[in-house]
C-alpha cells in the first residue's frame, strides 16, 4: 500500500500531486480557518495498470440507514466507494452522477459504498432523500476508521472522491474531486469490460 503514488501512471501523477498540494493550503479544518475543506473543480483521474494494481484494504462500519456494512460481504463484485459528505457543494454537484451510474450498473455485479464524513446523521440522511442515493453509506461516527484503511490511497482530505475497485478486490481508478457521469460510467465500464475478457462472458 505504501507505493501507491508510484504505482499511477507517471503523466497523471504530476496532476495528482499538484492537486495535493493545493489541498494542503485549502482543505483543512473548515471550523478552525474559514477553509471549505472540499475539493473544488472536477477531480483528477488516476487509471491504474492491472499488473500494478493494490489490494483495497477491509473496512467496516454501521451504515445511515441502521445496518452494518462490511466490504467483505461484497467480495467478487466492482466496488465504487464515494467519500462524501452533506456540507460538500462538490458533493452535491457529483451526487446525480453517482446515482445514474448506480443505477445503471447494479445489475452488473457493481456494488456502490458511501462514506459519509464529518456530517451529522440527520443531515446526511436528508441529502440522500433528496439526490434519491440508495446505496449505503457508513455514517460520521464510523468513517473516520474507514479512512485510515485509505491513508495511503487517498489523501486525508480529499472530499469528494471515489475509488474504483476490480472483482480481485484490487484499486483500479480513483478520482480526487469531483467525478461526473461520464467519467465515473467510463471508469466503471473499463473495470467490467477487462473482468468479462479475463474470465469470460458471465
């Protein structure tokens, strides 16, 4: 896991770590220094080769909705998992996307995890009846040692961003920022086009 920032693509990783950078200066906490703690614009995207690929760490934790979500439990399919949180205008931006995507590929063997940060349930809970997500989000109080599975994947403040996980369990894409429909559909797409030729039509 710690190689990560090696493992991307070398032409994305100067973007990716300019983005970091930026976010150094702008994402703190949005209580102690006006900071909005979110990252703005579209986010950058980071594709990586199957031969270079790292395994996405466990992570578990109650969800909004009352139950208890454990990635285990999804082992086999592609995994979209979205950190977001209600207090994000990026996130709100993105939240159609996610959605469209989810619903389009359910069926396929995708399963969508949401990770809801620094929020409060009520709020959080209200977002999703508005943007109409129904996938299943852990919620603030646990996703805090969700994140610390992502430390070396994910910078700490990077809000919105989504990860893009093979059927091996293995990080595929992550986009740092705002996604869209279209690159999160195409990124999504790439994962089960390249599950379907290495094991043949399901």
């Amino acid at each position: 896991m710690r190689n990560w920032h090696a493992r991307i693509r070398p032409p994305r990783l100067v973007l990716a770590m300019a983005l970091i950078l930026a976010m150094s200066a702008c994402s703190g906490d949005p209580q102690s220094d006006g900071d909005p703690g979110y990252v703005e614009g579209e986010g950058v995207v980071d594709q990586v080769d199957v031969a270079d690929r790292v395994e996405m760490p466990h992570f578990e934790g109650g969800t909004l909705d009352g139950d208890v979500l454990d990635t285990r439990d999804h082992a086999g399919k592609v995994l979209v998992v979205n950190v977001w949180g209600s207090w994000c205008p990026p996130c709100r931006e993105e939240a159609p996307g996610l959605r469209r995507v989810w619903e389009e590929t359910r069926d396929k063997g995708v399963q969508f995890i949401g990770i809801d940060i620094r929020d409060n349930d009520a709020a959080a809970l209200a977002f999703e009846r508005n943007y109409k997500i129904t996938y299943p989000s852990i919620r603030t109080a646990d996703s805090a040692q969700a994140m610390l599975t992502f430390s070396s994947i994910l910078p700490r403040n990077a809000i919105p961003s989504t990860l893009v996980v093979d059927r091996d369990g293995r990080v595929a894409a992550r986009v740092i920022g705002r996604t869209t429909y279209l690159t999160l559909r195409g990124l999504v797409d790439d994962v089960l086009a390249e599950t379907r030729s290495t094991t043949g039509p399901e």
